[in-house]
C-alpha cells in the first residue's frame, strides 16, 4: 500500500527479542526518536523503514502498537562494510572532531553506497503520488538524491541527529562530494545547530559550486534546498510524569539506600562511547578523592555505560580502559562498601533512568562533541523541584539551551574538576536559580515541537509534493 508519510532511518523503532516461550517478538525501544516520530507517523498513517539488528533474512513488514513496520535486512558484509566501517569507523569519528582517527576505505564506501540505494528503492516503492519521506542521519545521506531520481514527484526531508563538522575536517573524505550531493536532493536539510547548518551551506557552495544565500542552495535545475537548525528534544512531560511517579520515587530511594546515603550522588549515563569524554571525567573525580577535596563517605559517582557498537574495535578498547580505571580507581580509594564509582555496563529502561535522574544531586555530562545530547534534557525535565546540577560540556549542543548548567571544557580536567566541586557545594538557592531556567527551555521545546517544526518547514519549502499533517498535541 502507497504511504503519504515515510520514514527511513537505519534502525527500526523496535527491538528484536526473544519471548519467554523461547519466540521471537518486537519491543518498542527506548530512544527518543520514536517518541518524537510516533505522533506524526500516526497521524499520517505513515511507515517507517529500518535494520532490526542482526542478519535475520526475510522479515516480513509488520504492525507493532499501530505503526507499519518494514525491516530491512543486512548481511554480514553490509553491517561490516556500511555500519560498523563507514557509518562507525569513518563517518562518525570525522563528524565528532577527529576524537578517534577515522579510516578511509573504498570498500566500505562501495558498501555504503549499496545500503543507500537499497532504502532509497524501498522508500521509492512504498511512497505514494507526492508523499513526504523523513530520512534520519549520518548513516543513509546518499538517500535523499538517489530517491529524488527514482521519485521526483516526492517532498523529501533530511535530519542529521549528530555534529556536522567544519569544512576544514569534512573535506578530508574522498568521497565529499559525492555526500553533499546526497544530502542536496532533499528539500530541506535538518541540523542540531545553526553552526551546523552554516558549515553545511559553505561546503557546497565551495566544493559542489552551488550558489548559495544564508540557509538556502540554489541547484542548477531550479530547486531550492533550505539548511536549517532544529535541536531535537525529549518528551519533558512524560518524563516528568514518570518521575513524579510513585514507583519511580521509591526507586529513587531505594538506589541511594543501596549507595550506602552517601551526602551527593554524581551521576554519568552515556554510551559506552569515545566521544562522551567518560574516562576523563572518572579521572577528574578521581583526582578530587585524591586531592582530599571530595571524601568517598560524602559522594559516589555512579557510572552507567550503555553497550554499544561492541564490534568496532575503538568500542572495545574504550570498554577495556574504563573497566581498568573504574578497577584502579576503585582499588586505590575505596573503602570496603564504600567505592568511589558505581559502574554499571548495561542498559536500562526509561523508568530506571528516571529514578536514577531522580536519585542524583550532580549529573555530569561531558562529551568531546556531541549533536545534542539528551540527556543532559532528561534529567532536567525529571527534576520537577527544581533542585540538582548538571555539569555539562560547552561541546554538546545541549549547551546552546542549557546556558545556565556548570559549562565546562571536557579537555580541561582541572577546569572539570573545579566544575565539579562547585556544582557538589553549590548553594540550593543556586541550584534553584539555574534549574528553573533550564526547565523552563526543556519544557517549552520538546520534542513533538521539535518534530511539528521541521514538518511544517519541509512543508513549506521546495515545489515538491502535498503537505504532511502535522501532529495532534496531546
Ligand atoms: O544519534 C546517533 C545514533 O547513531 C543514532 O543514529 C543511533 O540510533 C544511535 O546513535 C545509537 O547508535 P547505533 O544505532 O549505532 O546503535
């Protein structure tokens, strides 16, 4: 059946897993991007094209909770080639400021290409006359232009959820060109930041020749394609509802009685990622046990590393050097039942992160560079009595909105740890002040915001299609 409205991102919004009976079934996953989409797919009986994980051949389309599902399939060449080595190994360390080396190689290119074309047929043969198609980051850029070949009669639209870089390290791909043509056949073009958007309108117009003026690309053939900024958000209001809750404040309770009641909880929850600036900001806390500036009977930092990408070889050596100073740290100084981080390497639901939100006086978050960064948004939409501080990079786009969280540079560890020692003895008149500003940013700019925004952007611009509806508020 031909769709007004289709999505296409590399993963589905569901997980694959493996019921008690021993079969297997679909788990809505946690990620804010289907809470954001969800609403808009709904109202335009859309359907989202994704990978489920894995290399399960033959999976059907399917209905899960009332959105239409279709699952593409990847081999084990293709998740070597397109999504461990181009998407992970060359595309995400070069657009997060070179922290790991990038690797250029021509097979993963080729691979990359493959998996570009085969959603953008898919997408081709499920859109119907004038649809909308939403294709979602770094991993699928040749989409939007191998689509408009096959469809010139779509509206199509791009969002990139991670940094766009500088044209000085962007032109280091061979393959540039060939990207920002890809990205060139949507109509409009999404980014985290304006700066983003900025970087993106100066490399076409140097490297592809386009002209160019402020947001907007004039191509040859007469269209126009816009760059603009959209920072992506949660949903602040469910998740101050889930942290309200009776079960989540009581389990809030419960995990700073297992902590042992320490005075402060630090708390940190990231992908186990080389870009979050993990290990240094461990290291900052370290150095104020060690310093005699923070006492393990007064604070613990509790450490939550969600598994991810664990194939690439970075990831493991990154895991490997976590585990060891977490090991280090521990050893040096903790005491017994009192350690000086609580690491935990495992992922969990919105529910337990909110009542871990709930359950921490400093939530540091300090990425090397980081797209957004939402969760640093989390936790202060959970944070409903206006208490708690958040020690946050300047190098998150969170930063641009939360102005008033302690900013730090996550290349400055004595700047960190000064950060981070006058967010655990701020005043509460001043955690106050700053945290109903940021709540006041959070809730007012959320996500179904964020997603009706670029919707009727895209809508607006380019000569394409018939317009989406935007989504019924809730
Ligand atoms: O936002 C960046 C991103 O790569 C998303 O595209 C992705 O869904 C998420 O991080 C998790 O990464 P992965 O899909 O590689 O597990």
């Amino acid at each position: 059946m031909p769709y007004d409205l289709v999505i296409v991102a590399n993963r589905l919004p569901v997980d694959r897993v493996t019921q008690p009976d021993g079969s297997s079934g679909w788990r809505t996953s946690p990620g804010g991007l289907v809470t954001a989409i969800e609403p808009v797919m709904r109202a335009n009986d859309g359907v989202w094209i994704g990978w489920p994980g894995g290399t399960e051949e033959g999976l059907e389309p399917f209905e899960h909770d009332g959105l239409e599902l279709v699952p593409m399939s990847m081999t084990q060449a293709d998740i070597e080639g397109f999504y461990e080595g181009f998407s992970n190994g060359t595309l995400w360390p070069l657009y997060h400021d070179l922290v790991a080396k990038p690797e250029f190689h021509r097979e993963w290119w080729d691979s990359y290409v493959h998996v570009n074309q085969r959603f953008a047929e898919k997408a081709a043969s499920l859109a119907a006359e004038d649809a909308t198609v939403w294709v979602h980051d770094y991993q699928l850029q040749l989409v939007p232009q191998m689509l408009r070949t096959l469809r010139p009669d779509l509206r199509i639209g791009f969002y990139l959820h991670i940094p766009f870089p500088p044209a000085e390290l962007f032109q280091q791909l061979p393959w540039r060109r060939q990207l920002l043509e890809g990205l060139l056949g949507a109509d409009l073009v999404g980014f985290q930041l304006p700066g983003a958007a900025q970087n993106f309108v100066r490399l076409v117009r140097q490297r592809v020749g386009h002209k160019t003026h402020r947001d907007l690309v004039y191509l040859p053939d007469g269209r126009t394609v816009r760059a603009s900024p959209f920072p992506i958000s949660i949903d602040a209001a469910g998740f101050e509802e889930m942290a309200r809750s009776e079960p989540v404040v009581a389990r809030a309770a419960e995990i700073r009685e297992a902590l042992g009641d320490p005075r402060k909880v630090f708390l940190g929850i990231d992908r186990l990622d080389y870009t979050k600036g993990i290990f240094a900001r461990l290291r900052a806390y370290a150095e104020l046990i060690e310093d005699g500036q923070l006492d393990v009977e007064d604070a613990v930092f509790v450490q939550v590393a969600v598994p991810s990408r664990e194939q690439v070889e970075e990831y493991r050596i990154l895991r490997d050097e976590i585990d060891r100073l977490v090991g280090r740290i521990n050893g040096d100084l903790g005491r017994i039942g009192r350690p000086a981080i609580s690491y935990l390497h495992s992922s969990y639901p919105r529910e337990e992160m909110a009542a871990l939100y709930t359950a921490a006086d400093v939530m540091v978050v300090t990425p090397y560079r980081d797209g957004m960064n939402l969760v640093a948004k989390e936790y202060v939409a959970c944070r409903y009595d206006n208490d708690g501080a958040l020690v946050l990079s300047e190098f998150a786009g969170a930063a641009d909105e939360l102005r008033q969280a302690w900013l730090v540079n996550p290349y400055d560890i004595n700047g960190m740890k000064s950060a981070l020692l006058e967010a655990f003895n701020a005043e509460p008149r001043e955690t106050t002040r700053r945290m109903k500003a940021m709540r006041k940013t959070v809730t007012q700019h959320d996500v179904a915001a964020w997603a009706a925004s670029f919707m009727s952007e895209l809508s607006d611009v380019g000569t394409h299609g018939k317009a989406v509806k935007p989504a019924r508020r809730s």
